[in-house]
C-alpha cells in the first residue's frame, strides 16, 4: 500500500460560543490551519498513479477557498468548528470523490495542536470535565 499526500493553508476566525464567559476560546479569534489530506491504495499499472495529484490538489483547493478568511461558524457543519469538527468536514468534502482517501490532518502548528480523522470509528463520545471546574479549580 502507497499513501500520497497535499496540504493547504488557510487562515479563519472561529469561537466557541459554548465555553463559559472568560474562557479564552469563547471569544471570536483567528488562527492559521494546515489540512493535510491522504489517498492511500496501489498505483495503476499504466500511470503509476494512486491518484492524479492534479485532481487532489483541485479538490484541496476548493476547500481551502470555502474556509479560507471565513467566519467557520457560519459554515453547515462547522457551527462548533473544533480541530475534530474540521477534519471530519474535510473528510465528509473528499470521501465521495476519492474511495482511498485514509486520513485527513487538520492542525494549528502555532499552538501545536492537531487532529488526525480517519474515517468514522465505533460511536464513542468522550467527555469533557466542566469547564467551569477546571477554571474553579
């Protein structure tokens, strides 16, 4: 098996309006992201491609043109734009178009904060302990 991979840039403001008054994510701000996307799968004999990188590029793109300078919360699906949300998004974006898609990689690298999505997994929810007592804390 052969992964090949394409990253784009994009730069958006987004919050979290769900974090109580004070939490420094509850405010409207921006970052920096970098989406990574990979098709794994065996290359065609005659091409020797998994995928014409032309096509996964142009794909890319159109994302990064519908994220980039945007408010991600006024995107469908992205109301509670978290790193998980974004990566699932791009995932739901390129699945239809490319059956070996296997990973997409969303990260903040000015925070060093990123999310790996896979596909979607048995339905685990995790929790998250109160806000409002890590900050009583």
């Amino acid at each position: 098996m052969i992964e090949i991979t394409y990253e784009f840039w994009f730069d958006a403001a987004h919050q979290f309006r769900h974090m109580p008054a004070g939490h420094k994510y509850q405010g409207l701000h921006g970052h920096s992201f970098r989406a990574e996307i990979a098709v794994a799968g065996t290359p065609d004999p005659d091409s020797g491609f998994i995928v014409d990188f032309a096509e996964l590029e142009a794909a890319g793109d159109s994302i990064r043109e519908r994220l980039d300078h945007r408010f991600l919360n006024e995107i469908a699906g992205l109301e509670s734009p978290s790193l998980e949300h974004l990566a699932r998004y791009v995932w739901n974006e390129l699945k239809p178009r490319f059956a070996g898609l296997s990973r997409v990689v969303v990260r903040r690298d000015s925070h060093r904060h990123g999310c790996v999505y896979t596909g979607e997994v048995s339905p685990v929810v995790a929790t998250m302990p109160s806000t409002r007592a890590l900050i009583d804390a």
